[in-house]
C-alpha cells in the first residue's frame, strides 16, 4: 500500500514534509523542532511507544529503568527543554554513587559537590513520552524502517519502506528529507551501505557502541515490617568486578514504588563476550557477580536480563550531526557526540535547526 499525504500544499511553501525515523530522545527532539517551525513530520518507531534507549519496564514488583538510569545537564538549551516537562523530572541523589572494587568493598565514596542527577518519573521513560504526546497521529509506532528509496512518483523525494510488528507492508511516500535517529548500526542498513550518502556513510563508519546486559531484579520479602532493604547501605555504586559496571537500588530513586528492586548493568567487555549467550545464563552469572558484590544472596522473587546490543558509545562521530544537503538526508543521535541523554537531545535538536 502507498500511503501518500493529503496534499502536496506544502511544495509551493517554505514548509517542507520531514521523516524522522526512531523516536528516542534525538527523535522526539528533532521532530518537535521541526514541527514548531511550522512543518509537517512523520516519526517512524520500531516499538509501541516513544523513549528509546530511555526505557522503563513495568512488573509486579514496580517499575525498572531497563536502559538509562539517569541524566544530567550540562548546556542551557537541555535545561530550557527540561523546564516544559515540570513535575517529570527530579533530582536524585545518584552523585553519592560508590565506586566499589572487585570485591563489592567501597573503593572510593562519592565526593560532595558532584554535578546533580535527575530522573524522570514514575520511569526514564516519561520525559519522551511527555515531550511525544503533542506529536499524535505524526508518531507511527511499530512500525520498522526497512529501505529508504527515491519516491515512485517524484524524484527528488524519498519514500519508506516498512513492516509492522504484525509483518504488514507499507510504503510511506513525498518526503523532502529523511532524517535518521535511530543507532549506528541501523543507520548504516538504512544509508545502504554509503548508495544513498557517501559522506555521512563515511563518517558512521569508524563509529563504535557497546552493548550492555542489564539484569533487573526485586526482592520484595526486603520490604517486611522489620526490614527496610536488604545488603549495602549505598544505593548506587560503580563497579570494578569484571562482570558488573553499575548497581543501581531503583526504589531509591524519586516517584517509585519502594519493593526492593535493583537494576544491574555488565561492563561493556563481559557483555560483548556475553552477546550472543542465552538470558537464562546470563541471568544466573550476573546473579551470582550481584551477590558477590552486595552481600544479597536471597532468591530475588523477580529476575529479568534484557540485552542492549548498541547501548554506549566507545567512538562518537565528534559532530553534532549529520547533515548532507544534496542527498536530503540526515542523522543525529547520542552517538554523534557521546554516550548521554543530554548528547542525543542536542543531537536532535540541532539537525532540526540545520535543516530548517
Ligand atoms: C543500558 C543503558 C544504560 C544507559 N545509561 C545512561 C545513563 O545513566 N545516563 C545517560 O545519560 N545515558 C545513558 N544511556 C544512554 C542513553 O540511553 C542514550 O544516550 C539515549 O537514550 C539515546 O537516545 P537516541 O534518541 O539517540 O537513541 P535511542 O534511544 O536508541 O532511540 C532510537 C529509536 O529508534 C528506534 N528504531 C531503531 N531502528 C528503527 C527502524 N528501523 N525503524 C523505526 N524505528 C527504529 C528504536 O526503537 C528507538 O526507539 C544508557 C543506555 C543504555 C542502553
């Protein structure tokens, strides 16, 4: 089926028709933009909902931020964006982050004086979520790029190919530009393989992101009336043990339900060695590694792996975007910059300002 848009009114006016593919933070960012300059954009997401690598999952037991833990601001234009969503984000007391050796003893305590931590709440997963409600019916959700290719009917537009999560096929035709928001490896797939921009093809090339297991577990006999939590006093440590990188108690972050729940993150090296192991094994070593360091060796009542197989950038591409103006076609991401939330957003929303 092609789907086409109503109207090719906007052709004769400075207002042009953007795809924005992935609505993580860079995507949302990017496409709100767009949109408050006055012009027309269709997001495309892979998943049922907006947020991305900004992700919370909901359980019995409460909810855990199965991606980012938290955020932090840096540049004043972050803050301003901050500043629409009151009421979502909060600080949290994460700078009194531990770093611990390899035997779960507290290494080096937290510094006073560390930059601040925030939180969305009740999940990482509402601050795009608030900032993607406004988008309605130009946020296509399940909904999965597969070829970006010239339109059928105009030349100098492209159209998408995608497939829904229940396998049906589309043709999404007459944009202007596509720009992608979606991580390294996808948007090499998507750029095919340099055929649509050789120039931002070769600066994705010498690009690297980690993957990253994160085990999500909960221990509500924790919560009885003689006990308030179980194992360290810290609720936040940094790792040296070489299966586990971060160690994060979620119902000590604001908005939260109080079951005892940690979220577990394996360094970048154990989860590449790791990739391609099954949840259940990888489940049961970062088990064992999280009792080893915390002294917890009760049986969690809720336990849970996901794996991130693009989580945290090694090499950025050093830009804030990329943008090339003959082919129409754009790129942004926290991986253009760094590894962070704040990175993304600043990503996204600078190649919306670029292309406007
Ligand atoms: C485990 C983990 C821990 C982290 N911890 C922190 C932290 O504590 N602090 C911090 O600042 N940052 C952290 N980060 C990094 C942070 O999450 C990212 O920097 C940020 O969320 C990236 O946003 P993005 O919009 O660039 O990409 P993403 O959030 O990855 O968004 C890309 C979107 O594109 C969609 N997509 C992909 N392919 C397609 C396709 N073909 N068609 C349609 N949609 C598609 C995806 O579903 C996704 O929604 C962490 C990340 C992970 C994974």
């Amino acid at each position: 089926m092609i789907l086409r848009p109503p109207a090719d009114r906007h052709r004769s006016t400075p207002s042009r028709h953007f795809a924005v593919v992935g609505a993580g933070i860079a995507g949302v960012a990017c496409a709100r933009t767009l949109i408050q300059a006055g012009h027309r954009v269709t997001v495309f997401e892979r998943e049922a909902t907006a947020g991305g690598r900004m992700a919370s999952v909901s359980t019995p037991f409460g909810r855990f931020d199965s991606g980012a833990q938290y955020f932090t601001v840096r540049d004043p234009r972050f803050t301003q964006a901050i500043e629409t969503a009151p009421g979502v984000c909060k600080p949290w007391s994460a700078n009194l982050v531990r770093v611990l050796d390899a035997h779960g003893r507290v290494a080096e305590a937290a510094l006073p004086g560390l930059e601040q931590h925030w939180v969305a709440q009740p999940g990482m997963d509402a601050l795009v979520a608030q900032w993607a409600a406004p988008l309605g019916d130009s946020l296509v959700t399940r909904t999965n790029v597969t070829r970006i290719e010239p339109d059928a009917l105009d030349a100098t537009r492209w159209q998408l190919r995608t497939t829904g999560d229940d396998d049906s096929q589309h043709v999404y035709s007459g944009f202007d530009a596509v720009l992608l928001a979606v991580p390294p490896a996808r948007t090499r797939e998507l750029l095919d393989g340099g055929r649509l921009s050789r120039t931002i093809s070769k600066k994705v090339e010498p690009v690297r992101i980690a993957p990253c297991w994160t085990l999500m577990i909960a221990f509500p006999q924790a919560n009885q009336p003689t006990m308030s939590h179980l194992g360290p006093q810290w609720n936040v440590a940094r790792s040296t043990h070489h299966r586990i990188a971060w160690l994060a108690r979620e119902s000590s972050k604001p908005g939260r339900d109080r079951i005892e729940r940690w979220t577990v993150q394996a360094s970048p090296t154990w989860s590449q060695e790791h990739l391609r192991d099954d949840r259940p094994r990888v489940e049961a070593k970062l088990l064992r590694a999280f009792a080893e360091i915390t002294g917890i060796r009760a049986e969690p009542s809720h336990s849970q792996a996901r794996c991130w197989p693009e989580a945290q950038t090694q090499v950025p591409v050093g830009e804030e975007h990329l943008w090339d103006a003959k082919a129409r076609i754009g790129v942004a991401g926290d991986w253009c910059l760094g590894h962070r939330v704040e990175d993304a957003f600043l990503s996204g929303l600078t190649l919306a300002l670029k292309v406007i």
